[in-house]
C-alpha cells in the first residue's frame, strides 16, 4: 500500500449534509463530511486531544454532528474544519483560539465521477500524480453505470492484478463465452504492453478469441439478462485489455464488436491488506437506456464473484516481492508490467512500512497519513504512517519478517 495517491473515500450519493461518515483506507481511520457549501472535506479520523473517533457514535443521538462547516468531536466538543484546524475548544470557552497544534490532517479532495477521492500522501500538488481523467465521462454517446462497490477480501494488488491476467478468463468466467479447457485451439496471443498516456501507469490490448454473443437462458448465461439484449451479434474475437494507473486505479477496455465498447474503472480502495473496497465505474456507448443499468450490474456481480472464490485463496496473500517465488509465462506480461511500476513506487519511497504498523498501530500507538500540510509546518500531534524508503530496503525488511 502507498502514500501519494488519488483513493476513493466514498460514493456521493452516500455523503449526507448532516453527520460526518467513516472510512478506514490505508488501514488509517479518514472522517468524511461536507460544510455549508457541500464541498467534501477528508480529515484523519482520530481526534488530538484524547483520540477519539471524529466520524465515531454520538451519545447524546440529537446533537449536531456538523457546527459552522466543522466535525464536532463526539467526546468533548472539539470542532474541525474542512482545512483540519480546530476551530473551538469547549472547555477553554467558545471563541477562545485553540493552540495550533491541535489541528489534523486534512487531505486534498475531488468529487468526480459520483465518488468522493482524496489525495492520500503530502506530495505537493506540482509533483504528485493527478487523478485518472476518464475520458468518455460525461461525452455524448456514452453512459456510466451508478458507481458499484465490490467490497472483497483480499490484498488490492492481487484484485488488481487479476483485472490484467488475460489467461484466467476462459477458466474462471463461463459467462464469457469459450472454455478453454480441453479446448485443443486455445492459446493467449502474444501481446505488448504499453506507458500509459497519461503516465504514472501502462496499457495493454489483447484479442481473445469469442463466440457469438451469448442469448439469456444459453448454457453461458443461465441466469442473467446479457447486457446486450436480444441482438445477435456474429463476431470471432473480442478486442479487451487496459492496464494501471497508480497502484490502485485498473481501467479495462473491452470492446465486444468493433463499436460496442464498454470501458471499466476499478478504482481501488485498499482497506487494510485482507480488505478492499473497489469503486467500479462502468461506461458504454451502446444501449444507453439506464433500464440496462440493472441487468448490467447483475452480470457484472456474478462475474465479480467467480474472481472472488478464486483469490480468497491465493497464497501469499500479499503480492511476492520476486518473481522467482512464482513462474510466470508471457501472458503474464501485463502483471510484470504492474509490478515494474510498483517498483518505481517503492523507489519514491512511497511504500507503507505494513510490519512497523502493524505492529504498533491501535496498541501504544496512533498513525496518521501525512498531509501536504506537514510540508509547510510543524508542530503535528499525531505520528506519521511509516513508510519504507526504496526497494532495497523493502527486500531486506521482507526477509527479515
Ligand atoms: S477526544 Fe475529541 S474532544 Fe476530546
Ligand atoms: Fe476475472
């Protein structure tokens, strides 16, 4: 997991006007809430007096949760705001200037795409990495999907990596069409993967081989409507890749003909290393109708579910630090790829140190990730999220452990 990078914290349409929310990513504690103008607001979650939870259970269930724009503290009154400064301290008197040091981190945020993202790290803005810029959002002859979220049980990096593994599709998703068992043609063509346009990540496009798209009721789709209706469509391969943007952001192209596409974003909230929370954006250019929304969703968690019965079982559940501990074949290219960029990441220092942390974290100790703040001035209560400086250094504390 690392620092410095655009996270989804939490849907829109799940971010009221009246109390704060809670989301715990990067294994720390965030508190989320919107001040008078409905701009969002992501603060670290635990309070610098005595530590309490911001987003936390009221007792008194009829108090404000949100005063003047800031968080009110469940446990004495201290009151947040959106820029992580506290505004008021009860117990010294209303209006009497709280010490600086009494702030928390506040993180930079955008809304976009019906979802809540903050930048997670303290890069200042000219060099950290900007958020993905999904490019048919909002351009006519495309539609999005209302944002899912596949909450699954495992490491991000794996759930990432299954998204770029061209070779488990025909074994793992019967709703795809061929089996590739003892299918006597079957063969992942060669492909290449290439730097993303908008950097910080790659891309690849792979033809699989594809029957005519399957009929609701077809021994491929028993259950479910196909999103495509009732058209049938005669075609002999689907054109499908994407690649990584970040650590935790997977577009996906498929294009099941030549014109009907449809173009996924895994926007990937890692949750603690056993738990992510993925934020899937769905767009199409074709049946536009939202009545396809439904059916569309429906196969999508089927097909979500057969990776998940898959990778709650992987071993180790952490993505290997060599690639001598596995044996990858040239189909596997794209997750090498994947896994050269983390390494360009672990070399920012950006990697999070899950050991020391976790280790201490929630005993004798209150982490916080650091915010750009921390950049411009001192004088911050909580301990910054330990991090590990380079690849060397990974591999040697790896070992150790
Ligand atoms: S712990 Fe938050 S106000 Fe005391
Ligand atoms: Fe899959």
């Amino acid at each position: 997991m690392y620092i410095n990078f655009w996270y989804p914290i939490i849907r829109s349409e799940d971010l009221g006007y009246d109390k704060p929310e809670k989301a715990m990513v990067l294994g720390v504690n965030l508190v989320i809430f919107r001040d008078q103008d409905g701009d969002a607001h992501v603060l670290s979650d635990t309070c610098t007096h005595r530590g309490a939870s911001l987003g936390g259970a009221w007792s008194n269930g009829n108090a404000p949760r949100l005063i003047n724009g800031c968080v009110v503290c469940p446990y004495h009154g201290w009151e947040f705001g959106g820029d992580g400064e506290c505004k008021n301290i009860p117990s010294i008197g209303y209006g009497t200037k709280p010490p600086p040091r009494a702030k928390v981190d506040s993180y930079p945020v955008e809304e976009k795409y019906g979802i809540v993202f903050a930048f997670l790290g303290d890069e200042p803005e000219e060099s950290r990495p900007p958020l993905l810029e999904v490019e048919e959002f909002g351009q006519e002859g495309w539609v999005a999907n209302e944002v899912l979220i596949l909450e699954v049980p495992y490491y991000y990096e794996r759930s990432i990596e299954n998204g770029l593994d061209p070779a488990h599709n025909e074994f793992v998703h019967p709703t795809h069409g061929f089996s590739a068992i003892n299918r006597e043609t079957y063969k992942v063509r060669e492909y290449e993967t290439e730097d993303h346009n908008q950097s910080w990540g790659f891309w690849f496009m792979h033809r699989f081989d594809s029957p005519p798209l399957p009929q609701k009721g077809s021994a491929t789709s028993p259950d479910t409507d196909t999103p495509w209706g009732d058209e049938k469509t005669e075609r002999s391969d689907v054109y499908a890749g994407g690649g990584t943007y970040g650590p935790n952001i997977m577009p996906t192209y498929i294009n099941i003909t030549a014109d009907k596409m449809f173009r996924q974003y895994f926007f990937e909230q890692p949750v603690t290393e056993n738990l992510t929370r993925i934020f899937f954006l769905n767009m199409r250019n074709f049946l536009l109708d939202t009545k396809h929304n439904g059916p569309i969703h429906a196969r999508n968690k089927v097909i979500a579910q057969q990776d998940i019965d898959i990778l709650v079982d992987l071993n180790p559940q952490r993505t290997p630090l060599s690639t001598t501990k596995e044996v990858l074949m040239p189909a596997d290219k794209a997750i090498a790829a994947y896994r050269e960029w983390l390494a360009k990441f672990d070399d920012m220092g950006w990697r999070i140190d899950l050991n020391e942390f976790n280790a201490r974290n929630d005993k004798d100790m209150a982490f916080a990730i650091p915010c750009p703040a921390r950049r411009v001035s001192g004088n911050w209560v909580l301990e910054e999220i330990p991090l590990i400086k380079n690849r060397a250094e990974r591999k040697k504390i790896e070992r150790a452990a």
